[in-house]
C-alpha cells in the first residue's frame, strides 16, 4: 500500500568508500562500501513515531520527519578517504565536500561534481570528481544509489571481468607494485572507486 508519509528508502553505497549519510532529523550514520541502509521517514505527527522499534544499524537513531505531503526531504553525503588512503600507501590527509541536496524523490539519475581535499604536508589542492546519483522505485521503495560516474562496461554476454589497480613506484629502489584487485563486473559493469578517480598521481588499471 502506497504511503507517501511514511515511505521506506534503501541506500545502495556503490562508490567504492564509506559514506557518512544525513538528512533533516536524521542521526549521521556511516555505511560501508558495496552496503545497503534501510531507513524510513516517520512524521513527527504520527501516533507511533515515539514508539517505532527498528533492528540494524540505521534502524537504532531517530528518524522522525515532519508530514512532508509528498515533498520527499534530500539528504546529503560525506565520503570517507581515511581507509582507501593505504591502498596507495601515503600519509596525506583526504577528505571531500559534503555533497548537499541530493533528491530523494523524482525518479532518475543526475551527476554531481565533488571536490577532494589532498593536504600533503604543508601543501594544499584539491581534485574534482563526479559521482552519480540514481533514485528508483520498486515495490513502492525508493532505492538511492551512489556510485562513480566512471565505469567499465562489457558489451555482449562474455563472462565475468576482473578489474585492477596498479600505482607507480614510490622511489627507483623499490620494486615494481603489484596489481591489486578493485573487484568483478556486476552485470556488465564495473564502477570504479571514486578514490581511484580522485588520485593526485596516475594509476593504470588493468581487466582480465
């Protein structure tokens, strides 16, 4: 049954990081990468929102909403660096804008560009990258994904392709890194990790 004051939402965080996720009223939480959160919007008008119980870790803080009328709140994003830093073993310090006003309630997928922070000792500048965002409805959910607008597409039915990531040396003396693995088409595609685009050095990626 369709309820538009209470309706269910699930995050899908495909963007290859943790994210930190908010919106009005709404505790931030984290949710790690390839997770999905469920979370519901309850008015702050009904007559069970201070007794709701929910399981999981979205489910524990409050997320009482005021009776919107069909205008669906937007939330917004923080992306996290803090593990993905050891993937190219450096200690500079990576953080993102947050990225605000991301729609919940319209259909569709838009692109939004975010500016990385990179403080490399007493250095500071910054990288742009984009990330999409994608709002579905099934079985009257609204299904919110982030993920990286750049992505590896396989065109036919061929078999499952993994996908890599091998970095430059840091100095002549040190040996020829390895290729690590980033993960496997899903469907056809393969977003890559918005660190990966976000790098202040190059990177080769490598398929098989």
């Amino acid at each position: 049954k369709s309820n538009a004051e209470k309706s269910p939402f699930i995050l899908k965080n495909r963007a290859g990081l943790r994210v930190f996720f908010s919106s009005e009223g709404m505790a931030t939480a984290a949710v790690n990468d390839g997770c999905n959160a469920q979370f519901e919007m309850v008015p702050i008008n009904s007559p069970n929102s201070a007794t709701d119980k929910r399981t999981g870790e979205y489910e524990n803080s409050a997320t009482r909403f005021r009776n919107y009328e069909g205008k669906f709140p937007t939330v917004e994003l923080k992306l996290d660096f803090n593990f993905e830093s050891t993937w190219f073993n450096t200690d500079d310090q990576i953080t993102s804008d947050i990225i605000a006003d991301l729609p919940t309630g319209k259909v569709g997928k838009s692109i939004r560009s975010v500016r990385i922070w990179n403080k490399r000792g007493a250095e500071t500048f910054f990288t742009m990258a984009n990330i999409v965002w994608t709002v579905e409805l099934e079985e009257n959910r609204r299904i919110l994904t982030l993920s990286s607008a750049t992505s590896i597409d396989v065109f036919g039915c061929g078999p499952i392709i993994e996908v890599g990531i091998k970095f430059p040396r840091n100095s002549e003396q040190e040996q020829c890194n390895e290729i690590k693995p980033l993960g496997v088409t899903v469907d056809n595609k393969f977003h890559l990790p918005i660190w990966v685009e976000s790098c202040s050095f190059p990177a080769s990626i490598f398929v098989r």
